[in-house]
C-alpha cells in the first residue's frame, strides 16, 4: 500500500522537532466552549488522524490552524518554533495548507490562477507571467497524475478536481503541514482511490497530513496515528497500529451509556402517518423509504452531512425530490410546495432556530402567531386580541418564560426562543412534527422539558420525526431510530436495540466498524 | 519537494483542448456581440439620415462617449470586485463645479492644474466610500445611495443658484473636447488610452487579479489571504477619482456648470458596464466591453436625435439593452458550465 520510495519515517530524524505542534488550545464563542484542550501533534511523513463526533471541535481546530480563529490560550509551534497565526496568510507564510471539505475557489478565474491567486509568478515590472504560472501548474498536476487543464475556468469542475487543485495549490505552496478536513465526504470511491495515491505522494515526499474522515475505513487505510477529540478536548493519541474501529468509536463516544433521558413514549402507534417510498434527491440522498405513525417518535440519526436534514426538508417542501413518493394519512403530498405541506398537518421545527425558526426582530407574540394567522384574520386583518390570546395561552403550556409578550424573541435565552418554535407549530394542532436539533444549544433543564413535551405530543397521537445528533437524546425519546449514511439508510433499531455504540457504528460505516 | 511516485503522463481528451480557451473565447464573443449591435445600429441609422456618419457627428458621438467610458473604467474596477459606486454622478457634479470655478476664481490658473483639483475631489469622495464599504463593513450599495444624496447636498449648497458659464472659462479648456487628430478628437484617443491601461493592468497585475477573485467568491479570497479589503477600498478610491476627472471634461464638454450637473449619470454608467459584459455580482468581465458598452449608449442616443426620434425612447431602448445583456449573461454562464463540467467529468 505503501507508494515506491524511501520509508517515509526515514526522513524523519530521531529528535527532529515535530512539523506541528499544537497544546492545549482553546477557544470560546460568547458563552460556547468550542475548543477546551485541542492538543495535536503531527510528524513528517506521517498522515495523522483526527476524530470525534459532530461538534467535538474538529473545525474549530482545523480554523485554528488555518489561521482563521486566534485561539484564547495555548500554544503552536511550527518545526518547533512557536508561531502565532494572525491570519490565513500566516499559516500559509508557516507553512501550512488547509483543505476544506468546501473547496474554496473562484469560479471565475483559470485553475492556474486560482492556484496562485496572491502570488503568481511574475516578470518584468512586476506583470504576472502567466505562461510560468500555468507551466507550473502543469508541472504540478503532472506529479499529482491528473489530466487538469491549468487554463480551463475553475467553474464546473467537479468537487473532486476542485480538491485536486485544492492539493496543488498545498504543493505549489512547498506546504510541510497539510490539513484536509473530511476530503472525502463528497467523492466516490473511485476519487477516494486517487486522493489516497495523492496523499501517500505527499507522506512520501515528507509532508505532515492532519486527515479528518468520519470514514472509519479510510482512516484505517490511509492514517498511522491518530487523535480522538471529545466535548472539545483531546482524549486520546495513539499509534493506530493495535487499535480497532470499536476502540475508537468508543473514545468518540465516551460518555456514560446510563446517560439516557428518563421515559420513553412508549405509547402504542396508530395508523401511519407519514410514508417515504424510495424518495431520492440527487446526490443528497438516496432510496430514502420509512413510516412515521402516529403516536410514534421516529428518530433520525446520523452524522452532519449525511443527508438527514435534507430528507425533513424535501418532506415539508423546502426542496425538490426527483424520484419516489412522500404520502400523508395516506394522500400524496404535492412536491416542493411549504403551504401544502402545512395544510396537509405538518409542522417542522428547523435546525437553525434564529435563521429559520424565529423572525428574531418580531415580538415573542408576533412569532407565536406566524404559522397560524390564517385563523387569526378577519377580513385581512390580524386580530391583535387573538393572537395575543393564542399566544400567551401557549406560552403558558410550554411554560416559556419571557418579559412580556411584545418583547423581541430576540431577548429570549436559547431555550425559551426554541420553545417559541415549537409554541408556532403546536398551536397548528399538527398531526405530524418533524424537529430537526430540538435541543441543540439549550440548557439541561429546558432539555428535558422538551423531551417531555415531544413524548406527550405522541402520547396525544401526534407523529413525530426527529432528528438529532445528540444520541441520549436519540436513545431517550425515540421509538425507533433509522440511521442514515452517505444519503442512505443504513440501519434500523427499535428503542430496546439501541445504544449509542449500534449506532454510531451504523453512521461511520458498518462492517469496517465491526472489524 | 521531489516527485516519487512516477508521473503517469495525462491523456487529454479532444474535447479539453476544444474547451481550453472557451473562456476567453467567450469574452471576445461578448465583447464582439456588442460591436455587431453597434454597426448594426450605425447601418440602419445611416441608411436613414446619411449625416449620421458625417465627420462632425462621428466626433460630437465620441467626445459624448469619453465621460461615460471613463466613469465606466473606474465603474468596472468597483463591480467586479462585488460592489457598485452610485456616486460618481454625484461626483462628477461637485467636482464639475468645484474645479472649474478655479478658472473664475484664479484667472490664470494652468489647465493641467484644475485637473488635478478634480482629481482631488473625486479622490477625496472616493477614499470617503471606500473607507466607509471596507473598514465599516457597510454594503456598498448602501453606503454610496447615501454618498450620492450627500454629495449632491454639498454640491447644491455650494453652488446655490450660481453657474460657472463658457464666459469665465479659458478658451484652451473649451477647446478641449474640439480638438482632433485625424478627426479624431484628442480627448477620445486620450481616453483610449487610459482605458487600454486600466484593461492592461486588471488582466496583468496581482492587484488586479485580486479583484476578480474578490468579486468571484469572497470567503475564498479572505482564506486565500487576500488583502481584501485594501483592494476594494482602493477600488472605490480609484473610480471616485477618475469620477473627478470625468467631472472637468464634463465641464469642458458643456461649458455651463450649475447645481444639476453629472444627475442621473450613476445609473447610465451602471447600464453601461453592464451592457458591456460585466458581470453585475462580481468576478467576470472587462474594461473593454465596459468602455465599449458606453460607445453603445452614446450612439443609440446620438442615433435617435439624428433620426428625429423622441429622445424619451432612449431610456426604453437602453432599459430593453439592459435585460437582453442580463439575458444573454445569464445564458452565457449557464452554457459555459455545463461545457465545462462535460469537459472533465471524472469518473473514468
């Protein structure tokens, strides 16, 4: 598996400082610590990885050295010598590349010049000379082995060759530190093949490579050490030699299994509420066939990214589908169509309360109002009586504690603005809830008290599908949890079934996890 | 860093090599899409009202254009980088005024000189949007709609009732926009060439380049290191004083400068880059076709008077020029990416 040439830890000489170091970083976003104990350290030749589940401050360290963030504390030291990164272009300057999972380039420009964007070569008078710069990037994807053209505009190209070009411009840049974060998450396994010769090219050649993948396979495959990350701390550095994939997702999942939210709804399920017959979204999910019933909690977990989120969306209309049916009680749901969705008797609580929940300028009344105002009008106008009725009369039942109804939702703490959500929908008297994240960002207490309020909705024959990244929350409340990866479904459990270990396995891949 | 693992040689299909140069094809075909509207506009018009092509209007035409062409050069450098100057009418008006009241002011005063004051002013509104767009953050959008009533306000105070009228003004500066070389106005080669540069130095230059990468994708250039706010600050720096130079040819073209002069020209210069291929959110387009946009306008303006229209068509037919530009952009775009992605799809 190795590529022709020396063993590349020959390079590296004993007592040689490490290409990267990175102690004890921290770094906090208002009241949110995103990063406690960020600590990596990556030697030449070597493809490190790093691991954790979503929200364990990957990206947060990935920024950090990409220059992107300034940490709040700790150290970084660059072939051992401590640098501070005020900037993208200081990490560059030390010799670091990043490669996001989003490349990042100009539609606009030649492949060559988005290579070299800010330092092209240059003759004369200080004119770029383009002949040079598109000869290099030629040189360039000659070593990487790819057909680009370097004079083709960088729009249309693929993700993968977006990525290539991504990796050339770390080469061009003589980069010793090579950071890719999750590369692979949007390539077939054909592209995977050929980044994985790119990077060994790259191990070969010298380079420190920090790999993020939720592939446990690739990370297998492709990484000698690696790095666990946790609740934004660093738990564990090992050689991957001697590990297996249960280890790791173990030291990912960490946390106490008894950890689970109290009840569960455990009411019997009615008729089926909600049916997904093989609906597909090209390239973002695929096959995607399940029933909610009513009176049932069905959970949808999953990594970021692995198409769960889409799926709420196709069914409440946001996006289009290209292939299968979605059927409501039984009648098909007209396509891409928010207002038939509603009307058909769903309510759906999205991932990003203060960007699609909330109107955050609006009064705490106003937004309460905003899904039903159709039973609040009289002749065109909004009944100022009844919608304040309706609205502290649900605030009431969910207990939202606020100063008075016509203040901004904007005052509200994240608990309370995500109970106002739920307020909108619920006073729809919806037959089907999909809430994406309920919990997300909000304190323990109102936690719970969500949880509840999502078991008695079922308990009342409401049909409810959740998504979640939080998997005590997905162990606690759901009836039944699909698994979706890479745009599938790859797994289902009923609530005895389940622990967070089945489950997690089923995210990153089942039989790599099982080895 | 050394190559180790072999080189496989690339195998190029035919259809790359085809697709190779599309881009650059494309902009010559948008560029020469414009000229075709041109010569047709100029043939039908001439056919018409044969004094269309006389020498004096030919001349009248050109020297119409130079402010335009020129407002559009420092237009361009502002939206391809993703923003958009509405002052420069505004600009033009005060610097209009401002310089060529020297001539009243201090008689004698060398020609050369007013246009530096101009420069002054348009420099000065031009840092004044710039710092405001980069450092603030502000959309510029915003920033320059109120920049645009601002300096009109000033101007009008300024101004009062008062005009500068061709009375007070040097011959030699009236003159200006009259003398030709081959009956060729000056001032038209002159702007030419200003305008050739501007072109040479956005394809040429690191600086330049910065700007279509801005424009193209702006979290990119910000990761990329790019200087980002520098460059746009410099852009609107750049085409606030070239508004202020358009702003005493302006002066030296009509000769009487009261509170009014240069309203509305915002607009028309917008029109005028966009007509003439550059891409209205940034990242694609040249000074060229900006500059040749303008021509354009002028002519069909020109045209219309000759052929006794009423010139309230204009501003139909330039707005019917506007969509069939945004039309045919939009149609542009979508082919060349659907070209290109056919061109290296990479599941081999």
């Amino acid at each position: 598996m190795d590529a022709a040439g020396p063993d590349p830890r020959d390079q590296t000489r004993p007592g040689a400082p490490p290409a990267l170091e990175l102690l004890h970083a921290a770094k906090s976003f208002g009241a949110v610590q995103a990063l406690i104990d960020g600590s990596v350290t990556l030697l030449g030749g070597e493809v490190h990885a790093l691991l954790g589940e979503n929200g364990a401050g990957k990206s947060t360290l990935v920024k950090i050295l990409a220059g992107v963030y300034q940490p709040d504390g700790g150290t970084l030291n660059v072939n051992g010598r401590q640098v501070a990164l005020h900037g993208p272009a200081a990490a560059r300057a030390a010799g670091i590349a990043v490669i996001y999972q989003e490349p990042t380039l100009f539609p606009d420009l030649t492949v060559a010049e988005n290579m070299f964007i800010g330092r092209q070569p240059l003759r004369q008078g200080r004119r770029i000379d383009r002949r040079a710069m598109q000869r290099e990037t030629a040189a360039i994807f000659e070593r990487l082995g790819v057909p680009l053209d370097p004079a083709r505009l960088a729009r249309g190209l693929s993700i993968a060759d977006q990525q290539v070009v991504e990796i050339g411009k770390a080469l061009s840049l003589e980069a010793k530190v090579i950071v890719m974060d999750e590369p692979t998450a949007a390539l077939s396994a054909a592209e995977v093949d050929r980044l994985f010769e790119v990077i060994r090219t790259l191990k070969a050649q010298g380079a420190a490579v920090l790999f993020i993948s939720h592939r446990l396979e690739e990370v297998f495959a492709i990484c000698q050490t690696v790095t666990v990350m946790r609740d934004g701390k660093q738990v564990l550095t090992s050689d991957l030699a001697g590990l297996t994939a249960k280890d790791l997702v173990r030291a990912m999942v960490g946390r106490e299994l008894a950890e689970r939210p109290p009840e569960a709804a455990g009411a019997a399920p009615g008729e089926p509420m909600l049916t997904l017959e093989r609906v597909t979204r090209e390239g973002v999910f695929t096959d995607i066939s399940l029933t909610v019933r009513s009176g049932e909690i069905v959970a949808l977990a999953g990594l970021v990214g692995s198409g769960r989120s889409e799926v709420a969306r196709a069914v409440f209309g946001i996006d289009r589908y290209d292939a299968g049916a979605i059927t409501v009680s039984g009648r098909p749901l007209k396509k891409a169509s928010p207002t038939a969705a509603m009307a058909a008797g769903i309510g759906f609580v999205p991932e990003d309360r203060r960007q699609q929940g909330l109107v955050m300028d609006m009064s705490v009344q106003q937004n309460v109002a905003l899904a039903s105002l159709g039973n609040l009008e009289r002749g065109g106008l909004i009944r100022a009586k009844a919608e304040r009725a309706m609205a502290a009369d649900w605030a009431a039942r969910l207990k939202i504690k606020y100063g008075r109804l016509t203040d901004p939702v904007d005052m509200l703490s994240g608990g309370n603005q995500q109970k106002v959500v739920l307020a909108k929908w619920l006073g729809r008297r919806p037959n089907l809830l999909i809430v994406d994240e309920p919990t997300r960002g909000i304190d323990v207490g109102t936690k719970a008290e969500v949880h509840h309020l999502l078991t008695d909705l079922a308990r009342n024959g409401v049909a409810v599908l959740m998504i979640s990244s939080e998997l005590p929350e997905v162990l606690g409340v759901a009836d039944r949890i699909l698994v979706m990866r890479e745009g599938r479904i790859t797994a289902e459990f009923s609530h005895a079934e389940a622990t967070e270990e089945t489950i997690m396995t089923a995210a990153m891949g089942q039989h790599e996890a099982a080895r | 860093m050394r190559a180790v693992i072999a080189p496989r040689r690339p195998q190029r299909a035919d259809s790359d090599n085809r697709n190779i140069r599309l881009a650059e094809r494309v902009s010559r075909i948008r560029e020469s899409g414009i000229l075709v509207v041109l010569v047709v506009f100029v043939a039908v018009t001439t056919l018409v009202k044969h004094r269309f092509l006389d020498a004096s209007n030919i001349q009248f035409v050109l020297v119409d254009t130079t402010v335009f062409a020129l407002l559009a050069l420092g237009e361009t450098m502002v939206v391809i980088s993703r923003n958009v100057d509405l002052s420069v009418g505004s600009v033009v008006g005060l610097s209009a005024y401002l310089s060529t009241d020297l001539f009243a002011q201090h008689p004698g005063i060398p020609i050369p000189v007013v246009f530096l004051a101009g420069l002054g002013i348009g420099l000065a509104c031009g840092i004044a949007n710039g710092i405001m767009v980069a450092a603030g953050r502000v959309p510029s959008l915003v920033v320059t709609l109120a920049t645009l009533y601002i300096i009109r306000g000033i101007d009008i105070l300024i101004v009062g009732g008062n005009e500068v009228d061709a009375s007070s003004l040097p011959n030699a500066f009236l003159d200006i926009p009259k003398d030709t070389i081959g009956g060729i106005p000056d001032i038209a080669i002159a702007v030419a060439v200003v305008i050739a540069i501007g072109a040479y130095y956005l394809r040429t230059y690191r600086s330049g380049r910065d700007l279509y990468a801005i424009g193209s994708n702006p979290p990119a250039a910000r990761l990329a290191g790019l200087q980002v706010g520098r460059r746009v600050f410099t852009a609107f720096a750049v085409s606030g004083a070239i508004a202020g130079v358009a702003g005493v040819l302006w002066g030296a073209q009509y000769g009487t400068i009261n509170s009014t002069a240069g309203t509305g020209y915002e607009l028309q210069v917008v029109s005028a880059v966009v007509v003439g291929g550059v891409a209205i959110f940034g990242g694609s387009g040249s000074v060229t076709g900006a500059a040749l946009g303008a021509l354009l306008l002028s002519t069909i303006s020109s045209a219309l008077y000759v052929l006794g229209i009423s010139p309230f068509w204009d501003q139909a037919i330039w707005g019917f020029l506007l969509l069939l530009a945004i039309a045919l952009d939009q149609t542009i775009t979508e082919r060349l990416t659907s070209a290109l992605r056919r061109t290296r799809t990479r599941h081999e």
